[in-house]
C-alpha cells in the first residue's frame, strides 16, 4: 500500500496525521517496550549456558543456523529503527526528515520482506510441527534443559509482536516483485547456509530434515517458501485493509 503524502513531506508525518499526536505517542512507547522484550529474549536465548544446550546449538553454526534466532535479530533490528525514528520525530523534529527519509524505507522493507513472513511462519510451522511430532523438531529431553518461557518467547511472543507492529504502524510496502524478490533472497541464502552446515558438521539445523528423502527436502523447502510467500501477501493486505484511511488523511 503506498501513502499519497506530499513529497515535502516526511514520511512519518503520514503517520502521525493518521495515528494523532496521543496516537503517535502511544505507538512510541509501544515500539520501546517491544524493543525492550526482543532484546531480552535475544540475550537470554544467547545466555543459557552452552554446557545446558543440546549438541546442535554449541557445534558448528552455533544458534546462526536456526530460524528461530534469526527471526528474533531481524525483530530486535526493526524495533531498534522503529524506536529510532519515534524518538527523533517526538524530541528532535529538526531532524525528523533526514532521519525518517533514511531509515523509514529500511524499516518498511525489513518487516513487510522479513519480520512479518519470516516470522509468523516460524510462528506456524514450529507449533504445527510440534502438535503433529514434537520429535522433529523440539524433542522432549529440551523441556529439562530449555525452560518453558525461553521456548514460548522463540515461538510465541513473536506472534503478537507482529501484529502489534501490523496495528500500531503503517508501513509501506515495497513493489511486490521487489519485497517477494528479497524474502526469496533470504531464503536461498539459508537454505545454502544450513546446507552447507550438515555438509561440514554432519548435523542439521532441524531433526525434520534428517528424515525426509532428498526429494521429500525439496517438497518440504518448496512448501515452507510458498508457505512463506503467501504470509508475505496476507501482511501486505492486512496493512492495506488497516491503513486504507492513511490515503484520505495525507492527500
């Protein structure tokens, strides 16, 4: 969805037009508290100690080899933006421009490409997995070495994140080859990286794989990245129906 602003005008003055100044406030504080909870569960997914971790997690790749982790830097690095440009709006307005015409298209095109598909489909395929075989892809032994908070905060607390981001902020969505191009990118990049770990450590990021043919692979990475595709169409239409008023109020 594309905001018809003036050109002259920054771009988070559409939203401040859209939200309200109490609006614009509250959507600020939200962003901070938000940054405040994904840094906590980052540095808290970092900080168990490895001595308690299972063999995948202190071996090659370390925690960059699993989706989950990367889904919560990619959180943490969008409400970091998202904090920045709130702050300079409310405080520093005589940089509002060149901050916001900076960092707001970065912002944008991190969540509608990565943040949202990447993770509402973490999100979806770790507990529908988990309700259909817990084994593949959280094994039961991890319930006396994970504690149950630090789980639901990798695979559940994000969920809400996203859509709070969805609600509070009108983002704009990139061109749809663009944004489908770059989630694309990000995918083949993981796909060669997780590859290329069980090709020199001889363990996979998931247990699922280690079961699956090479041909049940290639269905299962076709489905997650359709999967993935079709959550990036559905955000984009979620922020198109929610924020269809932003077009009246900042022509």
């Amino acid at each position: 969805m594309r905001c018809h602003c003036r050109p002259s005008r920054p771009p988070s003055q559409c939203a401040a037009m859209v939200l309200g100044a109490r609006g614009q406030r509250a959507a600020a504080l939200l962003h901070f508290l938000c940054l405040l909870w994904a840094t906590f569960a980052l540095t808290q997914n970092l900080g168990v100690p490895k001595s308690v971790r299972k063999t995948q997690d202190t071996t090659y790749g370390g925690h960059w080899k699993h989706l989950t982790f990367l889904n919560q830097v990619l959180q943490t690095v969008l409400y970091i933006l998202c904090t920045i440009i709130d702050t300079v709006a409310l405080w520093i307005p005589s940089k509002e421009r060149t901050v916001s015409g900076t960092l707001v298209p970065r912002r944008d095109f991190i969540f509608s490409a990565f943040v949202f598909p990447i993770g509402l489909f973490v999100a979806v395929a770790f507990w529908g997995l988990y309700a259909y075989d817990r084994e593949l892809v959280y094994p039961k032994e991890l319930d006396d070495i994970n504690p149950s908070w630090l789980n639901h905060s990798m695979h559940t607390t994000i969920l809400p994140l996203l859509f709070i981001e969805l609600v509070i902020c009108p983002h704009k969505y990139p061109n749809r080859i663009k944004g489908i191009f770059g989630l694309g990118f990000f995918a083949v990049t993981y796909l060669a990286w997780i590859l290329w770990v069980h090709y020199k450590s001889g363990i996979w990021a998931y247990p699922i794989l280690g079961v699956l043919s090479p041909l049940g692979m290639v269905i299962f990475f076709f489905v997650a990245f359709t999967i993935m595709v079709t959550f990036y169409l559905l955000g984009e239409q979620l922020t198109k129906q929610l924020w269809a008023r932003c077009k009246k109020k900042c022509a």
